[in-house]
C-alpha cells in the first residue's frame, strides 16, 4: 500500500470529512466511536466524527466562509435562510444550538424563535 495519505480512498473522503469538521486517523488509532474504512478489505483510514456541539461551530464558521462576511452583518432575509437551513440540519436538537446561532448571526434568541415559529407556520398553511 501507499503512504497512507496518498491512497485514493483517503483522496476521496477528505473533503467530505474536512466539510464535517472531522479528523481522519490510522486504522489503529481509531477508539470505539471512530469510523473505520477499508478499501478492498483491507482497512485504510478511520474517521474521528466531531462532537454536535463541534459540528455547529464548523458549520456556521463554513457559512462565514460563504457568504464572505461575518453571518451578523447578513441582512434579514439571508439570516432567516441560515435558520431554515439549520433547522433542516438539526442545529437547533444540540444543546445551546439557538443561543449559538443567536450569536453568530448577531440577533437574539426570541429572535431565532420567531424565524423558526414564522417558518413552521408557512409549512402549516
């Protein structure tokens, strides 16, 4: 086998890992909760998923990097498509997830709660 860096199984997941805020390890590395990978039954990497809480940081830090501005300096109407889309990602299930997203978008969490309560309110019409 190559070094491990250079197999093509490790190629093809490090963007998606590195997206989810993950670490890729050696096999023999990996704990109990990691993910471990094998390419042509021969194991190739393990994952190291990130914590939820992690996750939502990396998340709104990787929306930062979209938007190309701090997420509080987005208008309204974009600020009310990141909680949408949060939602639908789960942000809101982890512990703290509104207190979070209300700072980093800059906006109180009644605030928050009114987008999610204006959104779940479209969906019932």
């Amino acid at each position: 086998m190559s070094a491990p860096g250079d197999h093509p199984l490790i190629t093809a997941v490090k963007p998606l890992v590195d997206a989810m805020g993950g670490r890729i390890l050696l096999p023999e590395q990996a704990g109990p909760d990691d993910v471990v990978l094998a390419w042509e039954g021969e194991d190739v990497l393990a994952v190291r998923l990130p914590q939820l809480a992690d996750s939502l940081e990396h998340i709104l830090a990787a929306l930062e990097r979209r938007h190309g501005m701090p997420l509080a300096d987005l208008d309204r109407k974009r600020k009310q498509e990141i909680v949408r889309g949060l939602e639908a990602r789960g942000a809101f299930s982890v512990r703290h997830g509104v207190e979070t997203v209300a700072g980093a978008l800059g906006v109180s969490r009644f605030t928050v709660y009114n987008y999610l309560n204006r959104e779940n309110a479209a969906k019932g019409k």
